[in-house]
C-alpha cells in the first residue's frame, strides 16, 4: 500500500477499517456480500478501497482528470434466481459522494450470463439528459455528444429516470438515470427488472450479481466516497 493511500485510511476514524486493500482487483466476502476493489481502466492512479462491514465501506481514489473509466469500487450480492421466481428483490443504500471529480453511484446488476446489464444512476457529475462529464451508454447521440434517452420521466421502482439503451461491444447495458440525484435510497430492483422484461428488452433472466459502487472517472487530488446501510433483500 503507498503512504499516500495508507495515509487517506488513517486521516479519519471511520476509514481505520477492517479490511482494506489497494490492490487493483483487492476482493473479500463478508458474509453473502462480496466487495472488489475493481481498478479496471486505462491509465488508472491509485485507489484504496476499505470495509468494516457491509454497512459501512468506502474507497479513496486519486483518478486523473482524464476521459474513461477508471474503476468501479463495489460491494456484490449473488441472487441466482430468476425473475419469474421473485416475488421481491429490493435494495437500500446511504452514500457519501464529494463534490468534485466526474464519476456516478450507481447500481450495476447483471443476469447470470452478463449478457445484460443494468445501471441506475443514483447519483453523479453528469444531467440525467445524457450529458455532462460522465455519460451513459446509448445507441443514440447528438449532435453536442450528449446520449439521447429512449424514454424520459419513467415512474418505476420507486423513482423517475431517463432510461438509456446501448451496447458496449460485450453486452447490453440499460442505463436508469434518476431525474432527481439521491445519496439515500430504496430501489425496487425487481420492478425495473421486470420493466424491461414487459419492454422485451429481456426475456425472464436468471439475476446475478446485485452491484453497488462509485463508477470514476477522476477524483484528482483523492476523494472519497462511503456507503452505508447497504442490504439487497431477494425471495
């Protein structure tokens, strides 16, 4: 670990964690949650993801200010079950999110076959109109380079979002960009699931993994970001 990053655990007393790692793909499970560290994109800086528990995690990351991903710090629940099966697959989430850099809090669930993904923007640097420093991935843009929503105002799973569809060359991504950004929520995952199953978007999937992390882009300098009161319920 660099002092620097050691540094950003020590400098207040909720980051003096249990478990902490700033290795690029630094894992560990804490029960039926799993947490990665997940520094996955090009000319990343260094970044130190740490967990107490699955209600209390956070990440400091020194991203450049430079284009693209650089890492998606994130806690994972496996759900394993299809859509026809749930009758409720809900989460809830408190973050602490800076107020500089270019990057989203965001859901990120796959079915079993990532085949799809989903991606709701709970929070982020970007407009729910697709444009901004941080963008959604869309088959559609304007002139302006702004990703144009396939439906906007959309009431469901609690919340209203500019939804997105597009591809990123590996899988569908359907992105849910909330109207009016939240560091506090509860999102009826099933409800949107099932949202893009009546759109035939998607057939009745097995669900995967239910994410949850800061997708960053920059956070030069260092910033940090925390989650609380995180739990996925599925039955």
């Amino acid at each position: 670990m660099s002092a620097v990053a050691l540094a950003a655990i020590l400098a207040a007393p909720a980051q003096a964690a249990t478990w902490a790692t700033s290795a690029q793909y630094g894992s560990t499970t804490m029960g039926a949650y799993s947490f990665n560290n997940d520094v996955w994109g090009a000319g990343a800086g260094p970044q130190t993801l740490w967990v107490n528990s699955p209600s209390d995690w956070g990440v400091w990351s020194n991203q450049p200010n430079t284009g693209g991903i650089k890492s998606y710090p994130h806690i994972g629940y496996y759900v394993g079950k299809s859509l026809g099966s749930l009758s409720r697959l809900t989460s809830v989430v408190s973050a602490t999110t800076p107020s500089g850099g270019a990057w989203e809090s965001t859901y990120d669930i796959w079915d079993s076959n990532h085949a799809n993904e989903i991606m709701l923007w709970l929070n982020y640097t970007g407009t729910s109109a697709g444009c901004g420093n941080v963008k959604p991935v869309s088959y559609n843009w304007t002139a302006q380079g702004c990703a144009i929503p396939v439906y906007t105002n959309v009431n469901v799973g609690g919340a209203t979002w500019n939804v997105y569809r597009g591809n990123n060359g590996g899988n569908m991504v359907f992105s849910f960009l909330r109207t009016s950004k939240t560091n506090n929520t509860t999102v009826d995952v099933l409800a949107i699931m099932r949202y893009l199953q009546n759109l035939g978007w998607m057939g009745n999937v097995t669900v995967g993994d239910v994410q949850y992390g800061f997708e960053i882009t920059s956070s030069s300098g260092g910033m940090d970001y925390a989650a609380r009161n995180f739990s996925v319920t599925a039955y």
